[in-house]
C-alpha cells in the first residue's frame, strides 16, 4: 500500500513544483488588466493569417527556405516593424545581379 501512494504522490508533487516556479508568470488577473492575451487563440489567429492563408493556398507547394523567407517578410510587414526588420535582415536578401549586356556582363552590388 505504501508503495502505491508514493507513485500517486510524485506526479501530484511535480504539478506542485512546476506551478511554485512558474507562479510568477500566472498573474493572469494582472495580465488581463494590461490588456495582455493570456490564451492561445492569439496565437493561432497568427497561425492562420500568416501561414495558412499565404502558404496553403491551392497549388502551391513550398520547400523549407522559400517558406521561412516568406513568413519572415510577412509577419514583419503585419506587425507595421518593417524599417527595424529590414537594418536586420537586409543583408540576407541583398545579393549581387550580374546583368549580360551586348558588350559584357555587368555586376550590380546593392550593397555598394
């Protein structure tokens, strides 16, 4: 028997333990006096708008990169940051152009 009511004890006493040190991040009456979100529909409604309704359209089909680089121009756009964004990420989207002329190729650096 007392072999039993330890095993029902540990997970009770982990559940104590997990809320003793996240107790300060449970203020949710003070949270929601900030006008702060405290549930998940936040979250998934960016889920939807930004991912679901860019990436899932018919017909498309993304690889890996070409999906982050979209979600990351996309959210920065709805979330009115792009100046901050773009001193950031510019120099992952800024490549050299080489342009082929009639007489000769020319390399546009916009870095430059």
């Amino acid at each position: 028997m007392s072999r039993r009511r330890g095993r029902k004890r540990e997970p009770r006493e982990k559940a104590l333990t997990y809320f003793r040190n996240q107790r300060e991040r449970m203020r949710y009456a003070a949270y929601q006096q900030a006008n702060l979100p405290i549930g998940s529909g936040v979250v998934e409604a960016a889920c939807k708008t930004l991912v679901s309704r860019r990436l899932k359209r018919s017909g498309m089909r993304w690889g890996i990169a070409g999906g982050q680089a979209v979600l990351t121009l996309r959210s920065v756009i709805q979330s009115d940051r792009w100046e901050c964004a773009w001193f950031l990420l510019r120099n992952d989207f800024r490549k050299p152009v080489t342009v082929v002329e009639a007489h000769g190729p020319k390399v546009l650096d916009p870095a430059a």
